[in-house]
C-alpha cells in the first residue's frame, strides 16, 4: 500500500547548510526557484505563494510558518501550512536540513493529501510531481551555482 497522505522528497545538495537555508528563508532566492511570495521566516507569520496560471488555479496559496529553527549543530527545520483553493485543501509543508561540512541533505514531506475527495486525487499527483521537478531542476542548480542568478 501506498502512501497517500504524504509526499516524501529527499535530495543531497553539495552546498553547506547556510546556503541552502537561505534559498528556503529568503523570498528573493524562493522565488527564483519557487514562486513569487511574501515569506518572512518567522514562526506564525502569514505569507502567499503566487501560483502562476497554468500551474493551479492560479491564485494565491495561503500559508502560515508554523516552524522555523535555523541552522544550529548541522540541522534546520522550517514547516508551513500550504492552503489551496481548488480543491479547497490545507496541506502542511515540512522540510528539514541535516548538514556537513560540503553537502546538505533536504528532507521535505508535504502532507495532509488524505483529506481529498478520491476524485481529486489528480492534485496530489500534479504536487508530486511539481517537487520532484522543483527540487532537482530549479532549486539544486541555483544552491550549487549551476544556473543563471545562483
């Protein structure tokens, strides 16, 4: 059986962890990876992701930092609600950092997909999708300075 609440992500970047911080705590660097947004890193603040059309609906997804604990001791935490407005669903989005002296391990699980309605199971999938995509083709090329405004 497969798991269908979650999606599970792992990738190594051969950048140290402050770097990699940066690039999920900076709206400038999230956005060159992710999308536009209004993130500040700081537990309870409220901010938007600006879903271009094509991608969702297009609208805003609405998210809340419930967790940010910068780098100490080679681990990083940062955790937010992902809220979506078709379907209607709040997601939780939770990515943790283990690092050495020359890689990062990114440990991200976004979760709550069960609340879906069976036929909108395609949602998950096109999430899956998107952060396998996210993660290996526009994040780890920016971290490791293999691509345009690294």
């Amino acid at each position: 059986m497969t798991d269908t609440d979650a999606i599970h992500r792992t990738i190594t970047i051969a950048a140290p962890i402050d770097r990699v911080w940066a690039y999920l705590t900076e709206r400038d660097k999230i956005a060159a990876w992710l999308m536009p947004n209004t993130f500040v890193p700081e537990t309870g603040r409220r901010f938007t992701m600006d879903c271009p059309p094509g991608i969702g609906s297009g609208a805003p997804i609405a998210c809340a930092v419930t967790e940010c604990v910068p780098p100490a001791d080679g681990r990083a935490r940062l955790a937010y609600t992902w809220a979506i407005d078709r379907p209607p669903i709040e997601t939780l989005l939770t990515i943790e950092l283990t690092g050495t002296a020359a890689t990062t391990r990114l440990d991200l699980v976004h979760s709550g997909w069960s609340q879906l309605d069976p036929a909108d199971a395609y949602v998950r999938d096109r999430h899956e999708q998107g952060w396998d995509v996210l993660l290996t083709q526009h994040l780890m090329p920016l971290v490791v300075g293999k691509a345009p405004g690294a």
